[in-house]
C-alpha cells in the first residue's frame, strides 16, 4: 500500500480533533451511560480511522457517466424525467438508451466499459442481464440489479418462489407461492379478521392490514438492506391503500410497546427471507461479484391479527397496485422513492482514487492499524479491538455504509440487525451494525439536547405568525396523458409550454410540492390540487400556485405557468384528385343513435341550390379528402357547412353596412352569444376596436359610423347566490329600457340564447315582455343550444351521453316554439354537433370563438360569397377602406364564424 493509506496512531488532523473535543464534552457531561459512552469512544476511533481513508481517497470528481435504459418508458415519462433531473444534480453525464443493444456503452467488452452507473428501468431488465457481465464490473462500477436476489424472487412455476427449490425443512416466515405475475390474488384484509391463524409466538392484538414496504438492498455478501420509511397500507377500514409511515401506522393501531415490538417483527421477517435469498446464491454470488450494486425490492405483508406479518408476495421492483392511479399516488410514491434511493445511494458516494494501489485484503483495527499483508506478517496477524481483515470490496462497503449512516435520510437499517449480532469473530456485519449504532445514539442525543429550543423556536415562529412552507417549490408535474414540457421540468424553472396533438382534449394535472408544509392550488387561491383540464384549440393556460397553509388566508410564494398548445385537427392539402365526404355527428359521441357517423361519401344534389329560408334547416359538414374512409386524408381548412336542400348567403361588407343602419341590434345571453355579437360587430365596422368579457349591461353606440347602436345584456349571472340572480324576465326588461328609443319594427333586432339554459318557458316570456313593452313587431332571432359541458373537468357539471341527447330533443323543442311565435332561429346544436372537439378556451368545452389581439397592420378582410359556407376564419385584408382604422380585436373560431354568418344572411337577405 502507498504510504498516504497506511494509518498509525499519532496526532489526529483537525478535523479530528475538533470531533473528538466535542465528543469528550458529551460525556463529560454525563448524558449517556458509562458503558454507552465507553463503546461510543471505541466506535469513535474507529469512524475517525474510516474518515481519514476516506480523506486520503479523494480526489476532484469528474463528471461521470451513466447510462440509463428506458425500455418501453417514453422520455415523457416522470419516472425517466425523474432519473435525468437527480442525476444531473448529483453531476452526472446521463446517457438515454432504450436497450442495453442500442447503447454505445454496453455494446463490447462485455458492456462494463465506459460508464460509472447503470439504470435498467423495469421494461429493460432482462436486456441489461444478458449484455452486461457482472462479474467483469470494475469496483466503481454500480448496476440496480442483484441478478442472485432476482433469481431468489423468481417464478419457478405457479408462484413458486424459486429460493424455495434451493431450501429444505425450512420454515420460513413466507408464503412458498409468493413469487411472479402468476401470485396476483392476495389475501385481502378486509376478509382476515382477528381469528385468524397467527404465526407462532404472535400475540393476537387484532391487527388486521396489507402493508407494502419497500427494501433497498447494497449487498448480497454480506447481507446489507434498509427499509424505507414509506409503506401502503391497506386495512378492513379502508377500500385503497394509502400511503403512510410504518411506524406511524403501527403506533395508530397499536400500543406503544406493541407498535415497536411489531416495527422489530416486521425487520426481522424480511431479514430472515433475504438471509435465506443469499444463502441460496453464494457461490454466484462469489462469482458475479458486484461491490455496489443494488436493488429495490417491495415485500407485502399481511397482518392477521398479530404483530408478526407473513410475506404474501414479493416483487423484485417497486409495486403500488393497492394506490389509486387516477390521482397520481402510484407515481408520486414510486418517485419518492426512487429520488430518496437514488441520493441515500450516490450523494455519498465513494471513490477509491485510482492512484491506491490496495492489496488483496486489507486489516482494520481499533489500535489505528489499516495495514497491508507485510504488516499483518509484522504484527502476527489481525489483532485488536475490532481487528478485522477486509478485502477491498468489503472496505469499499464500509466506506460507503459510513456516509450513508452519518446523513438522516428516509431509510433506516434493516439489516444487519442485533439479533443477527455473532458471537464469534468479528465480522464485517458486526462493524455495519456498530457505525449504525454509533451514529443513532448521536442522533438521538442530538434530539434531546435539541427538542426545547426547536419547541421554543416554534412557540416563537407560532406567535410572529412565520408560514411554514419555507420551500415553496415543486418536486413534480403530474399529467395525465404525459406532456413533454419544455425545458424539462426544474424547480427553479417557472413557466413551461407543452403541445398535444388534436384528440387530446382533457389533461389531468396534479403538481406535487418539495415539502408537505406547502399547498398546491390550480388557477386561483382556493382552487383545487389536482383536476382535469379542458385544452381548447390553439393556446392553454394552467397556472399553478404554491401556497403557505401555515395562514389563515392562502399566501401565494410561488407560481408557476404551464402554456399548452393544442393542435388543429391534421390537415392533407388537396393537390389532386379528391371526393368529397360528409359527416353529421362524430362516432365519439352519438348523439343521434339512429344516424350515420364519422366521414361518408357526399352526394350533391342535382337540381340548382336555392336560398334558405331559415337559420336552421338540417346539414352536414362536408370537406374534401382522398378517401371517406380515413379522416387523415381529408384538407379540414377547407371544410363547410352545407345544409341538405340550400345554402345560405354570404352577406359582403358594404351590403351589411346599409342593411344595418338604423337598426339596434340587442343580444341577451351568455358568452357564446356574445361571440356572435363581437363577430357581428367586427365583420359591419370592418375592426374590433373595443372587447371585453363582460357579465353585465352593455351598450356600443359607436358602430356603423355611429349607425348602428348593440347592447348586450349578460344571463344567466351564474356567481351569484340564487335569491341574487335576476330572472331573465327583469335581464331582459333592464336590457330594453337602457337601449330605447326602440322601433317596434325589423329595425330592431333581439338575438336571445346560449350554450344550454334556453328553454321554451324563455321564449314564451319574451313575448310576454316583448307585448308588454308594445314591440311585439320586432325580428327576434333564437340562438338555440350548443355542445359543452361533455367533458369530465373537475368543479363543473359534466353531461352524460343520455343527458346529451336529451339536450338535442329540447334543443328541437325550442326551434320549433321559436317558429310557432313566429321568431328566427339558429340551429347552434346541430352545428356544434359534429365538431364538439373543436372549442377554443374555456372549462365547458362550449366556446367555438375567441378574440385575439392583432396588430397595428392586420385586419379583418371581406368573406367570399358561395354556395357553401366555410368554417375558415377571414383572412386579413390589407386593402382597407380609405380612412378606416386598423382592427385592434379580431374573433377567431371556425364553427363560430359558420352560425354567426347564418345570423347574418337571416338579418340582411338578399331580396332586402
């Protein structure tokens, strides 16, 4: 050994020193027990020989490689999102692969060249076992896979634990079929009651659970694992497992005495299984050598009314079946622990510098001997207190328990236990049992001589009102489907785009927060953790609010934005020949069971079209495809609004202009009525220069060049409490006195309507206001029902497909009440129908329109004149009229622009 490893005794470096100083004063001061402060000395000299090895190996850390296969794991993922976010952190150079035959790394020299850390994520296990050679991994090198402990866990045929083809007589604490997809129906708890057979020596204290705990393993020889602190527990209470501590668990149900004496129980069980896994792979265990690496394992154990579990199943990877995958739990547990393995394995990571030229067995003693084989040939051998001989892997294990046990984590030591504690020699067991010791009585200590200034501190923060989320961040974006965000999603990184492809019209979304101490709300203070999100076309907003809950009101610290982008349905421009094809309803959503869906052949009728009469004769969509059998072919720029027997007019600019002036046009209803306002608006004064989301009265005097006067009065006010709203009888009255003087004749127009509270008892009392108010001469137009609400978003109603189609049997009532008092009427359902996938912003899927800002050299342009009316919006025109002003405003949406213009040829026909 180079001299810079050879440990004698002699002045201790400062570091050192300063430790031993504080040590002394600890016992000084009489806090602990003779024999404790005795062996915590000894233990002390022996960490500190541990320290300075460690010292003596370091060396500056370059940036080292992984190699991380995916499977069938998109990037999207937040399980492989998770693995590239935490090893950056930890400074890795992380490598993305599908499968270890794809990966430049693993493709020669048996696959362990170039790389420090290898990542096979569930879906790429079996590629990683047959490319990589573990028994070629150099001491550095780790893998997340124990191919013995695998093989142990393995399926030797109908659940049949393979370990337990290896044993005889034994009398494991473990059911034998307890292995493999096969050993899918487990006893469930809410079938076990108290009477249960209890294992021997149990104590019946009518414990009754399913518990899942997950175990990390470091080492096969010896025998090392931790217990997590999480665990899902399911009891006879409960329907799904829940996430919880274990240990607060046992102490819930149980007795403080009993709960530790189950936690002891529970160590011991898994610790006897895993002693009987390695014992049945130690000669391939001695020849896959493999110093670091590890392996994740979940053990569900079931309670029958004592405090010692039987192991029912175990997988050979993190399993969370008994959790809700609706709400995200699976994945956010599975995350945590994957990130809390992840650090408690790499943060305190050792090197042995490449420099250290260690002999095959190394001696490590309390006398401060770390000697090579002449020194031992020196000395006579191992000698001393804890004289002990290591190999290099065993010091490399040493070293590396020692970090891992002087930082708190989430894991506590499983194994090796004190019951596991040999009489014998002194083996590297008993030295991993005496670092862990050490460092818990310290802790311990640490909590006591600390426990009255945290209680004063808290009292203090408590009385000046401090919130305690002191890290308002995010550990996670939980989306359902998976959005690629980008950047890729960082704690510190606060707003984030994502785009999803024209089926997807709902997200779920579920942000986790770093600490349990904050509150996630979506969109407002008071909004919820988790919800389905509607993703209107073109641009989504989701915003995210971290909150303090330690305030009797919501204090906002951090927000974060997610802008969405969704898709236009795909589009194949028509160069060629084409048919023409035509579609009702939308095979997604039938709303009339008895007629055709989706896309068929279109066919044109022979005689010359006519004008059509009213505002909701029947039609279909129609748009040019290369075939009718596949809707990816079809140009949807181009598709129109065909009704069956006619066609209505496009009304060109300068005849709407004459054929509204004079006229006072009225509009009563929610915001789908007040898209077709703006759009009227927009398309007479040629610009859209004043916009807004108004929810009360509103009267524009300044259209048409001061011609043409609009007022727009807001209902139903659904905000307010019931007994607060006013009835559509007193909207509607409110709306006509503030727009008088009033003609009773066409010159005065009524557009009344919305998404879907139109009833015939609306119409019958605007005739009775309307009689009333002596104007029962004037066009009143009928904006029927429309789509929304279909969609299951969190915090609305959300229709059935029977409630649905009930709708469309109201919506036929309405048109026909509308036509008997002798009233226009817009078919807005059958319309939206067709293309309910197609709204823009909004949580009730109901909006066809919105209003965008242009700028200062765009504007609106004229629509073309045609047989067939288009659903595409108007296009800009840069030939404006001389004096006119650019638009401001313009109101996008296709289906919008198809019913307004419907508006627009019933209120200026052409024969006027």
């Amino acid at each position: 050994m180079v001299a810079r490893n050879r440990l004698r005794s002699g002045p201790l470096p400062h570091e050192e020193e300063e430790e031993e100083e504080e040590g002394g004063e600890e016992e000084e001061g009489g806090s602990r027990k003779p024999e404790e402060g005795i062996l915590m000395e000894e233990t002390r000299k022996f960490i500190t020989h541990l320290q300075t090895v460690q010292r003596h190996q370091m060396q500056p850390r370059a940036r080292r490689p992984v190699v991380v296969l995916t499977g069938r794991h998109v990037l999207s993922d937040p399980e492989v999102q998770l693995y590239q976010r935490v090893l950056q952190q930890l400074d890795y150079d992380v490598h993305m692969s599908r499968y270890a035959e794809t990966s430049s790394f693993l493709r020669t020299n048996h696959g362990v060249s170039g790389w420090s850390l290898l990542l096979c994520l569930s879906s790429s296990e079996r590629s990683c076992l047959r490319r990589v050679s573990f028994s070629h991994l150099q001491r550095q090198q780790r893998v997340n896979l124990l191919p013995g402990l695998m093989e142990a866990f393995s399926d030797a045929g109908s659940g049949l634990c393979q370990l337990f083809t290896h044993l005889s007589g034994s009398q494991l604490p473990m059911s034998s079929h307890a292995c493999g997809s096969t050993n899918q129906k487990l006893q469930d708890p809410h079938n076990s009651g108290s009477d249960s057979q209890s294992p021997v020596g149990g104590q019946p204290l009518g414990l009754v659970a399913m518990v899942n705990v997950y175990v990390l393993v470091t080492s096969l020889r010896p025998l090392t694992s931790f217990l997590h602190d999480i665990s899902i527990v399911t009891t006879n209470q409960e329907q799904r497992g829940r996430p919880t501590q274990l240990r607060n668990f046992l102490l819930q149900q149980l007795r403080p005495t009993a709960s530790h004496d189950a936690l002891v129980q529970v160590k011991q069980v898994i610790g006897e299984v895993l002693q009987a896994a390695a014992s049945t792979n130690e000669r391939e265990e001695t020849l896959n050598r493999c110093v670091l690496c590890y392996q994740l394992l979940t053990f569900t154990l079931l309670f029958s009314g004592s405090v010692t579990p039987v192991i029912v199943q175990v997988d050979a990877d993190l399993t969370f079946s008994a959790l809700s995958d609706d709400t995200f739990d699976r994945q956010i547990t599975k995350d945590l622990i994957l990130e809390d393995s992840l650090r408690f394995l790499l943060s305190s990571e050792t090197h042995l510098s490449s420099e250290t030229h260690l002999p095959s067995e190394t001696h490590l003693s309390s006398e401060t001997h770390l000697s090579s084989e002449t020194d031992r040939g020196q000395y006579g051998g191992c000698r001393g207190t804890f004289g002990v001989c290591l190999s290099e892997g065993e010091l490399l294990l040493l070293l590396q328990f020692h970090q891992q046990m002087k930082t708190p984590s989430a894991f506590q030591l499983l194994y090796p236990s004190v019951s596991s504690s040999s009489s014998g020699p002194l083996s590297v067991s008993d030295l991993l049992l005496t670092i862990s010791r050490y460092y818990e009585l310290q802790r311990n200590h640490s909590d006591q001589t600390e426990a009255s200034t945290n209680q004063e501190s808290s009292s203090q923060d408590a009385a000046e009102g401090k919130g305690v989320c002191v890290d308002p961040h995010l550990r996670q974006i939980y989306t359902d489907p998976p959005l690629t965000l980008t950047p890729p999603f960082s704690p510190w990184v606060k707003v984030y785009r994502a785009e999803v492809t024209f089926d997807t019209v709902t997200v779920r979304i579920r942000p986790e927060p770093v600490s349990s101490a904050c509150r996630v709300h979506l969109d407002e203070h008071r909004g919820p953790r988790m919800a389905n999100v509607p993703v209107g076309l073109g641009n989504s907003r989701i915003s995210i609010l971290v909150t303090d809950s330690g305030e009797p009101e919501p204090v906002v610290m951090t927000i974060y934005t997610v802008h969405i982008y969704r898709e236009s349905r795909p589009s194949l421009p028509m160069f060629g020949d084409h048919v023409t094809c035509s579609f009702l309803q939308d095979c997604g959503l039938l709303v009339q069971p008895g007629r055709s869906c989706g896309l068929e052949p279109f066919i044109r009728s022979q005689s010359p079209p006519e004008t059509c009469s009213s505002g909701h004769e029947p039609g279909r969509w129609v748009v040019p495809c290369l075939s009718c059998s596949d809707n990816r072919t079809c140009d949807w720029r181009e598709v129109a609004w065909q009704p069956d027997s006619c066609y209505h007019p496009l009304v060109d600019r300068s005849l709407l202009q004459d054929c509204m002036t004079d006229r006072k046009l009225l509009f009563i209803g929610d915001s789908t009525n007040r898209g077709m306002m703006y759009f009227l608006m927009e398309r007479v004064n040629s610009s859209l220069e004043d916009w807004g989301k108004a929810h009360d009265t509103l009267v524009y005097r300044n259209l048409n060049a001061d011609r043409t006067l609009v007022g727009y009065s807001y209902y139903p006010q659904f905000w307010l409490e019931k007994n607060q709203r006013p009835t559509f009888r007193q909207a509607l009255q409110q709306l006509l006195h503030r727009s008088r003087p009033l003609m009773n004749s066409h010159l005065t127009v009524l557009v009344v309507g919305g998404v879907q509270w139109l009833n015939t008892n609306h119409l019958r009392t605007v005739r009775e206001v309307l009689d009333r108010e002596a104007l029962g001469e004037i066009l009143v137009v009928v904006k029927s029902l429309g789509m929304g609400f279909h969609l299951p978003v969190d915090g609305i109603r959300s229709l059935s497909l029977r409630e649905i189609q009930h709708l469309y049997r109201e919506n036929r009532n309405i048109i026909t009440t509308a036509k008997h008092y002798g009233y226009e009427a817009i078919d807005t359902f059958g319309i939206t129908m067709g293309r309910y996938k197609e709204f823009l912003q909004g949580r009730c899927a109901c909006h066809f329109h919105e209003v965008e800002k242009l700028s200062s050299s765009e504007s609106s342009g004229d629509t073309r004149a045609g047989p067939e009316l288009s659903s595409q919006s108007a296009a800009p025109n840069n030939k404006q009229e001389a004096g006119s002003n650019a638009s401001t405003y313009h109101v996008r949406g296709p289906v919008n622009q198809v019913y307004s213009e419907i508006l627009l040829s019933r209120l200026c026909p052409r024969n006027t």
